[in-house]
C-alpha cells in the first residue's frame, strides 16, 4: 500500500478497531498485488463489518479508498463472494 493513502478511521475507534480497519484495508492491497487467501479477507471483512455495521458509513469509505487507491473493496468483496477459489486475485 502507498503511503500517500489515507485509511477511512474514526476518532471514536478504540486502537484495536483502527488496526483491524488497517489490516482490512492491507489484505485488500494485497489482493490487487498478489492475491491473498480468500479465508483470511472474508474474516477481516468481517472484523471490519463489526467496526463500520452501517452500510452508508461502509460505501462512503469504501468510495474514499478506492479514490485514493484505485482499488474496489467492495469488488474484491463481490469477487470473494461469488468464487470457491482459495485466492483472491484481482
């Protein structure tokens, strides 16, 4: 990941919530770089779904990132979602 991007956080987080956020966000990096294990990602989604419940709150920072990045969570997501494979590879 560049360190130009700046992670969608909230003040009102606890430091174990910005780091799960953080690690979300790397494995989706690592998705478009070279692939990360399909497990792993839906678990930190989850994690991540756990910090950020509100599907508008999870679109407008998704939106963020992917300006920043031009990298698609929610098409690393779909991907995740819709296949059997072990690796997620975009």
């Amino acid at each position: 990941m560049s360190d130009n991007v700046s992670i969608p956080i909230s003040i009102d987080w606890s430091k174990d919530e910005i780091v799960d956020v953080v690690n979300f966000y790397e494995v989706i990096d690592q998705a478009y770089k070279k692939g990360v294990d399909r497990n792993l990602l839906i678990t930190l989604y989850r994690r991540f779904k756990e910090v950020v419940p509100g599907k508008a709150d999870e679109k407008r920072d998704f939106k963020e990132y992917e300006e920043q990045t031009n990298q698609s969570p929610y098409l690393v997501m779909k991907k995740a979602r819709e296949t059997d494979a072990e690796v997620i590879k975009m």
